[in-house]
C-alpha cells in the first residue's frame, strides 16, 4: 500500500497554494473612530500637523458639503481656516483627505499571463495582477486666533476641542443629506 509522503509534495502543494492567493502589498490603517497624530506621519500629503484623523466612510465630497453647509460658506474656502466657535471662543478648522488603498497581488494572473506570453498568446489579465481597495481618511486641524495648534497636548483648552471634533465627526457620519 502506497502512503502519502507529505515531504514529496510539499513543493507542489507550496506552489498550487501561492499560486491561488494574493499577497498583501499594503494594508491601510485601521482606525476604529478616530486618531490624534501628526498628520505627515500617517499619510505624506498630509501637512506636519497635531491633526484629528478619522476615516471616511461616505462618497468623494460628502464631506466637503457637509462643512459647506454646516457653517454656510457658499463655497468659498471651504476646508481651508474655517471659523467655527466653541464656547464662544473662534477658532479656525482646516480639513485634508486622503486616500489610503489596500494593495494586492494577484499570484495566480501573473502566472496565467507569464505562461500565455511564453506561448506566444495575449494576456488575459492585461496587467491587472494589483488589486486596489480605496480607504478615505480626513485629517482636521485647529488653531486659534494666534495661530496655535489646539490639538497639541500642551494646549490649554484641548479637550473642549477634542470634544467638539468627536461631536462634529458624530454629526457628519450620522448625516443622510450630504
């Protein structure tokens, strides 16, 4: 009676196994509500800023008009040193958004395509081998009239702005109408 040598087959099943799975390229963050961080660090468009991060669940520009339409800007500089008031002290919002996709490789198109080019024949996958999964992610920034960042450990009133970033992220993830 014959048995199984797994030592025998391990090259083939490595190799069916690679072949059929995808690797991860990247992997974007996950944030389960929010974030304090300097910003560049997380994402390298953003600016080298103490920043409010979350991630955006909504549509491209859901977030824009929901700003635009909370503090009635017409759109005029909207995302860029909004005045907004907290406890009736003025402070100015500014907004970046990024996006940060999931990449992977797909193994099993590329050995497809590479066996078809060694026959002669036109790739199928027609370099489609990475995957692309998008993740959008808001960075907001406070500062004050003279320009000090609130978000800062240092900053005297931190946590009422704190308070009021998770308010206004509550309001615009619960909102339909944008």
């Amino acid at each position: 009676m014959k048995t199984f040598s797994f030592i025998k087959h391990f090259p083939l099943l490595f190799l069916a196994i690679l072949m059929t799975s995808c690797i991860s390229l990247r992997k974007a963050p996950s944030i389960a509500t929010h974030k304090i961080a300097t910003a560049k660090k997380f994402q390298r468009k953003f600016p080298r800023e103490t920043a409010f991060i979350f991630e955006d669940p909504k549509d491209a520009d859901k977030f824009y008009n929901f700003i635009n339409t909370k503090f009635e800007l017409n759109d005029m500089d909207v995302g860029f040193d909004v005045p907004i008031s907290i406890n009736k002290v003025t402070y100015y919002l500014t907004y970046h958004e990024a996006e940060i996709p999931n990449k992977k490789l797909n193994l099993l198109g590329l050995a497809v395509d590479a066996s078809l080019k060694i026959k002669g024949l036109d790739p199928i996958f027609q370099d489609g081998y990475v995957e692309r999964e998008g993740h959008w992610f808001l960075a907001i920034t406070i500062y004050d009239s003279d320009g000090k960042n609130c978000l800062k450990r240092s900053y005297p009133a931190r946590k009422i702005v704190l308070d009021y970033l998770r308010l206004l992220q509550n309001e615009y993830l619960n909102t339909s109408s944008f």
